[in-house]
C-alpha cells in the first residue's frame, strides 16, 4: 500500500514541475488515466515530449501575468478546466487552494485520477459542473480563470456574471481565447468548422477538428432511440429542425410531433454555431472580444484586452514584440489582424 503525504512542499522549481508532466503525460501513463476515449492523449500527449513541458509552463506563466502577480497563496478557480494541467501547474506554483470545473465528467475523472496517483495531495478539487451555475460561495476567490473555454459555453454572459459573483473585490479574471470573431480569416475557417460538425461528413481532421458523428445524426438517433414509432424518414426531418437544441428539448419537439404534428423550427444556420445535443456546448463558438470587454464592464469589472499574436509559450522577442504592440495601438486596430485574444480584468471594490 503507497502512503501519500499530506502535501508536497510548494512551490516547486520549473524543472520538478516539468518533471512531473513527463511522468504523469508518459504514454503508458496516458493510457491509464484516460477516460476519453483518446482525447487526453490527443490534447496532452505532446506536452510530455521534451521541451513541449518547458513551453507549456511558460505560457501559463505569461498568460496569467504570474511573474508579476504570483499566484503563491491566493485562492484560484479555473472554470472549463478541461484536463487540469493549468490547475496542476497552479497547485504546484503555490496556490492556496484551486478548484477546477468542468462540464465533461470523463474529464474530470481523468484528471482524479492522476491527482490520485501522486506521491503527495494537492490542494486541487476537480468538480463537475456548469460554467453558469457555478457551486462556490461569493466573493471566495482571488483569481478565476478561463483559458480556451468560454468559446465553448452557452450561455456566456452568465459565465461572466458568475465569476463576478464568486471573486473577492479586487480578484482577477482572466479570459484567454483563440475564436476571435473580429478576424475575417479566423470567422471564415470556423465557419467551415461549424458546417462538418453540424452536418458532416466525419473527418479526421478539419482546421483540428476530429468529428466521428455530426450533430444532426445525433439528434436523429436520440429522437429514434426515444421514439421507436418514428420512421426514419420523420427522424431525419425532426433532426433538422432541432439544431440549436438539446437533449431533453430534441426529446420535447419529438414528443410534440408524435402528439399533435408540430414541427419545430430550429434549422442550422451557416453563421451561428451549433450546438451539441448531449453536452449542451458549443464546439467553437467566435466571441468578439470588444463586445466581451464591455460586458465586463457593465457588471463592475476594469477590463484590459489584448490581441494575441503569440509567443507566449516561447517567450523572448516574439512576446516581447505582443506585448509592445499592444501597448502602442488600440485593440480595435490590433483585433482584426489577431487570431486570439487575451482580456485580464479585475472585480472593482
């Protein structure tokens, strides 16, 4: 039987943190935590490659502005964790304590049980959970963070106004997205995105994606499995007309129709993301990041964007060079020539 100390020693140098990603991100290690499918070995199985540890510290690091603002000590919530390394990598920074939520249990799971499976416990609590319904106290965090996430979420301007809620006055939050919608090119690519998953076919591959079932013959099988009276060709139709809708409202218009004839009218449109049934998610939704700024503000928030051209995880000249940019020309400038962008804002006393 292992003993696991009470904690370990924080926080720890960058060379035992990058030491740790190689071992917990090794691939007989990947195999075994993963409750995926596949998808924890396809969104972390590089960092354990050499170098890919150093770089993913790094961007973390200038990401969340850690070097200027340690996060030694404070209380951090990261919302849309996903697999947990960021909140791994906080833990081992100092952080007090870090909860990490996420709406995907397989990943939740995932990340238990590599947190299980260290020689010490981590102040780190992984919870499954929505983005706008968040279970924690108000004002009882000094930073929350989203990173790569609110591009995913339904509904985000209550995402927002839940972080708001549950940060101290004066905590940080800080958004970090790649779906930037002001960019023409990044609107362009992501609507073909949207056009697979919604109506296939399956790819391997489209700007990254993987997409085994699109989501129309999801909802076309949900409606069959809930409905064994429909003939296919009814399913089918109905499974056109529910785009935008979930699980128990794709079963609602199903019943509907079996009742009374009504059909739904929630069909796919080429400029708004889908949805998908199951989660209740977007895959890649676009946020304009001004629009988002202003929200901030308007719930008592002083929000600072920023364009992302890169280098975070590299450092040197090329995140020197963002971070010049940025100070010299305004973001509505800077926004349509960006592929991401980055908004640090702070709860006003």
């Amino acid at each position: 039987m292992t003993t696991r100390d009470s904690g370990c020693a924080t926080p720890l140098d960058d060379a035992d943190i990058v030491r740790l990603y190689r071992q917990l991100l090794a691939p007989e290690a990947i195999q075994r935590y993963d409750r995926t499918g596949g998808w924890f070995d396809r969104y972390c199985g590089v960092i354990g490659q050499p170098g890919n540890g150093e770089r993913l510290l790094r961007a973390i690091r200038n990401s969340l502005e850690l070097d200027a603002r340690p996060v030694a000590g404070l209380r951090v919530l990261e919302v849309g964790s996903g697999f947990g390394l960021t909140c791994l990598t906080l833990a081992l920074l100092g952080a007090r304590s870090v909860d990490c939520l996420d709406s995907n249990a397989q990943m939740i799971q995932t990340m238990r049980g590599y947190l299980d499976d260290l020689p010490w416990t981590l102040p780190v609590t992984p919870t499954v959970g929505l983005a706008y319904e968040l279970p924690y106290p108000d004002d009882h965090f000094d930073l929350v963070v989203t990173v790569e996430a609110i591009s995913h979420f339904l509904h985000p301007e209550r995402c927002l106004a839940e972080a708001h809620r549950v940060l101290k006055p004066g905590g940080r939050y800080v958004i970090a997205d790649d779906n930037n919608a002001l960019n023409p090119d990044a609107v362009a690519m992501t609507r073909e995105v949207w056009e697979r998953f919604e109506n296939g076919p399956p790819t391997d591959d489209i700007h990254g994606h993987r997409i085994h079932e699109p989501y129309v013959e999801r909802r076309r099988r949900l409606l069959q499995e809930a409905f064994p009276a429909l003939g296919e060709a009814q399913a089918a139709r109905l499974a056109r007309r529910t785009a935008y809708m979930v699980r128990d409202e794709v079963i609602a218009a199903g019943r509907r129709y079996l009742h009374d004839g009504t059909l739904p009218d929630s069909r796919f449109q080429p400029d708004r993301c889908p949805v998908e049934p199951l989660s209740g998610h977007f895959m890649e939704n676009l946020i304009d990041p001004l629009a988002l700024t202003g929200e901030l503000e308007a719930l008592g928030f002083r929000a600072r964007p920023e364009a992302y051209f890169g280098g975070e995880s590299r450092g040197g000249l090329l995140y020197a060079a963002n971070r010049l940019i940025n100070g010299l020309l305004p973001p509505s400038l800077l926004f349509p020539r960006s592929g991401g962008f980055r908004i640090r804002a702070e709860k006003r006393a």
